[in-house]
C-alpha cells in the first residue's frame, strides 16, 4: 500500500510527463550512457597515455652552439694515398 506522500509525488511527476512537449526529441537514457561510455573511454586514454609517457627516458641533446659543453667533431674520412 502507498502512502498519501508518495501518492502525491507520484501525482506531480505524472502532470509533469503531461507538460512536455511530445513532438520534441531528447537524448534520453540511451543518450546519457553513450555519453558516459565515451567519458569512460576518453578516461582510460588518458590513464594509458600517462603510464606510457611516465616510460619514457628522454634527455635533450644541447646544441653546438651552448657554452660549456664539447662536442667531439665527427672524424672526415682520410684520403687515401697512392
């Protein structure tokens, strides 16, 4: 049995269903979860990007021009001599 509350409540969803306009489309549910699959996945890239980037061992190069380093000169091929 119902109580007189929910009867009431269930009375004001009812003249609210009646109020929307019919004709019009809405996403509905079928549109919230396609949302939060694709929330879901986009999530999961992330999280996976960020493990794969923490894997990555990368240390810049400086160029010839920075003082304070040296560089070995690549070694020229000798001509050879007859």
């Amino acid at each position: 049995m119902m109580s007189a509350t929910s009867t009431l409540a269930l009375t004001h969803f009812v003249t609210l269903a009646d109020s929307f306009d019919k004709d019009k489309v809405t996403p509905g549910v079928l549109g919230f979860i396609v949302f939060a699959v694709i929330g879901g996945a986009v999530w999961l890239l992330m999280k996976s990007m960020n493990k794969h980037m923490r894997k990555v061992d990368f240390e810049e190069t400086p160029e010839d021009g920075q003082a304070g380093t040296t560089a070995p000169a690549a070694a020229a091929p000798k001509p050879k001599t007859s």
